[in-house]
C-alpha cells in the first residue's frame, strides 16, 4: 500500500524531529544511551557468563597451570560486579530519563495538536450550523450537536477528571 503525499510529508516532519532530539544529546546522554544499548543485548548476558564461568574455573584451580588470584568466595569479583552494576544502573538511568524528557515533550505536542484539532471542530461546526440557516435548511435540534459546538476547556476537563477517577 503506497503512503499519501500528506503521510509522507508527516513522516518526513517526524523523522526529521526525531533526528534532531538524537543529535542534541549531550555526549553524557548519548554515552548512556550506548551503554544501556549494549547492556541490553543477548550478546552481553552470554559475554558476563562466559566471564563468570571462566572467573570461577581459573580461581577454582580447574585450570591447571594458572594460579588463583581471587580464590573463594571471590571477593574481588564481587567488587568488580558490584561496580559494574553501579556503573550500568546509572547509565541506564540517565538513558530512561531521557528518553523520558523526549517522550513528555512528544505528550506535550500531542496535547497541543488535540487542542487545536478541537477547536478547529467547534468552529466547523458552528459555521456548518451557519450554512445551513443561511440555505433555509432545517437545523438540527441535536443536543449533542449543541454541546459539541460549546467551547471545550481543558481545565474544566482535567478538573472532572481529577475528581472522577479512582483512587481519589
């Protein structure tokens, strides 16, 4: 299925506003994001098993030949782990607060464009109901039409919500 010119068009806008929110990162965010990236990888998890294994089997003396130099209970490994866990926690951390900035930025123009798509409706509908009278055509005594054509305020809904949901 072949995209309309105005989907292409949109997709461009957004690929485009997606390119520029990857190239304003910081180099902390995107050093983040690379790290969390990897860290998220079957190859990682296999890559730190084949360490433990091989961590545990030269500190075990299963290798002969080399001689322990962190012998159990591996004290030093859980020093190095728990470094690395530290390390990778923050990483991924600064990554999803990021991507959290961008996501509550896409929510805030999401929110913006729906505003605007609804009073751009009510004021459509209001000039239909106009061009109908004009024409001497019968009006619709449609009370959700009435109610549609009313200004919506956001405030008021949040208010509503606010009250309405549960857990309040």
């Amino acid at each position: 299925m072949q995209q309309s010119s105005i989907a292409k068009k949109n997709i461009s806008i957004i690929s485009a506003m997606e390119q520029e929110a990857l190239a304003n990162r910081t180099i902390g965010e995107r050093m983040g994001d690379t790290i969390a990236g990897v860290a998220g990888t079957t190859w990682f998890v296999g890559l730190h098993f084949l360490w433990f294994v091989a961590w545990i089997s030269v500190n075990s003396g299963l290798i002969p030949g080399i001689r322990a130099f962190d012998p159990y209970p591996y004290q030093f490994l859980t020093f190095v782990t728990s470094l690395e866990a530290i390390f990778l926690s923050l990483f991924i951390l600064m990554s999803q607060s990021h991507a959290g900035r961008q996501a509550e930025a896409r929510e805030h123009l999401n929110l913006q464009i729906d505003l605007l798509a609804e009073q751009e409706s009510t004021k459509i509908l209001g000039m239909l109901q106009s061009l109908c009278k004009h024409h001497g055509l019968a009006e619709a005594h449609d009370e959700e039409i009435h109610d549609l054509k009313n200004q919506t305020k956001p405030e008021n809904l949040l208010h509503e919500l606010k009250e309405s949901l549960p857990g309040k």
